[in-house]
C-alpha cells in the first residue's frame, strides 16, 4: 500500500510541475504579444485572392515584414455612398496586413504618417505573387512607378494606414492573353489572307523586275569599262607628247614674261626693232 502511495505522489508531483512549466510558457508568450508593437496596414485588391489565406506572409522584396490578419469585401467594413461607388469598388477585396513595428521601420517610420504616406506616394504599392509556380499566394511590398500604377480615388476613409495595390503579373499576363484572343475574334482573318498574299505577289514581281533590270545593265557595264581601259591606254600612249608640250609651254611662256619686261623698259624698242648704229666722222653715209 505504502508502495502504490509513492507512485501515485511522484505521479500527482509530475502532473503538478508540468501544469507549472505550461503556465509559466503561456504566460511567456502571452506577455510577448502583449508586449509586442504591432502596425496595422490595409489595401483593396481589384483580381481574384484566390490562394491568399489568413496568415499568409507580406514580404518586401523578399524580406517577410508581416503577415494577412483579414480577407473580406470592402463592403463588409465600409458602406459605399452611391451606385457609382458601388459599382466601381463593391467587388474589392479588403486585405488587412499586421507588421512588427519593429521590423516595418526598417522600411519606415511608422512613427511618421506623413513619412508613410510620402513613401506610397513615391510609389510603394502591395501585389499578390504566388509561392513557387503552383504554391499559395502572399503579399509582396515593393516600389512601382506611380504613373503606371496610379493611386485609386477610394470614397471613404480607410481605418489603418493604407497602401494602394497593383495587378499582380499573373492578372497582367491574362490581361494580355485575353486581348489578344479578343482581337483574333474580332479579325478579318480572310481579308488578312487576302492582303498577305497580294503583298507575297507584289514583292515577287519586284525581284523579277530587278532580276530584269540587272541583266540589263549588266552589258552596259562592261561597255563602261572597256571605255575606262581604252582612256588609260591612250593616255599612256601620248605620255611623251603630253610631257613636250608642257616643255614647250613653259619656254613660251618665258620668252613673254621676258618681252613683257622688255616693254616696259624700250617701249619703242619692242615696236621699231634696234636702231641703225651711229655715224662717225669721215664715213660715208
């Protein structure tokens, strides 16, 4: 009896300290909740969520900064004051993000609204973006130009701080997709044929055409070099003629610069020739 009492008081001692040590790990965490500072973030997403859960990480460039604490329609928390706003933003969906402040003011100051609020309007903005290819899907932070991705004019004023959101790639790539078959649909797929094979014809004739003209002048060039050969012969054969002109020229032309200087000097002289040689004394005229 006294052996079964012993078992049974290290059993109830046991029980008593686990019970102690799972208080104590309770309270632990419940004290690091409670003390932990929290920021909260929300955004409205114009595409399917489909993938996205409560839970899932926000990351910043990769970084995981935070994760979803809510997924709702917009309508569920703010009341849309017209038809207008309902039909443009009544199939929103309300994401709700919860970040460490901590590791937010790594990005900003969240102590600073208007450093939050200058921060998105350079351009940061929240997309969804799969995990893997076939993955779950998540909250990526990153800084898009603000021209391609514009602001909403929301018609209420959000509860927590707000980060617009931009299409994810995967809704891009549908966009696309989706013009694309949309305009194959809406195109005159005869007509094209029709053009593409005038267009086929037409340069066909072109090449025949050029094919023609080259074979025309291809006699025409060949005339053009005899011609040129011919030139250079003749030239190489009245090279010695060329070079006794040339001398003859330059002996004319100093023979006048010397009957130039000559006019100067004896006018008469050029125009009357020599004059006779002087008489002397006792010759005879």
């Amino acid at each position: 009896m006294k052996h079964n009492d012993a078992r049974h008081l290290k059993v109830g001692v046991f029980v008593v300290v686990s019970l102690g040590l799972l208080f104590i790990a309770l309270a632990m965490l419940g004290a690091n909740a409670f003390l932990k500072e929290t920021f909260m973030v929300e955004t409205y997403i114009d595409e399917s969520v489909q993938g996205l859960d409560v839970g899932a990480p926000v990351k910043y460039r990769g970084v995981k900064i935070g994760t979803v604490s809510y997924i709702r329609f917009v309508t569920s928390r703010y009341i849309l004051p017209n038809e207008d706003a309902q039909s443009a933003f009544g199939k929103y969906i309300l994401v709700e993000m919860e970040f460490d402040s901590k590791t937010l003011n790594n990005v900003v100051d969240t102590s600073s609204r208007n450093a939050f609020d200058q921060l998105v309007e350079a351009g940061l903005r929240v997309k969804l973006a799969p995990t893997g290819i076939t993955g779950p899907m998540y909250l990526e932070l990153d800084s898009l130009d603000p021209k391609l991705n514009p602001e909403p004019k929301i018609s209420w004023q959000p509860m927590n701080a707000y980060i617009p959101s931009a299409p994810s790639t995967l809704y891009r790539m549908m966009e696309v997709t989706e013009q694309i078959l949309r305009d194959i649909e809406l195109a005159d797929i005869e007509t094209i044929a029709i053009q593409i094979k005038t267009l086929l014809t037409t340069a066909d004739n072109v090449f025949t055409d050029a094919s023609i003209a080259m074979e025309n002048i291809g006699p025409t060039v060949i005339r053009l070099r005899k011609l040129v050969q011919r030139l250079d012969n003749l030239a190489a054969s009245q090279q010695k003629d060329i070079e006794d002109l040339i001398h003859h020229l330059k002996v004319i032309t100093q023979h006048l610069a010397e009957l130039s200087e000559d006019a100067k000097d004896y006018p008469s002289q050029v125009i009357f020739g020599q004059p006779p040689p002087p008489i002397l004394p006792g010759e005879d005229q």
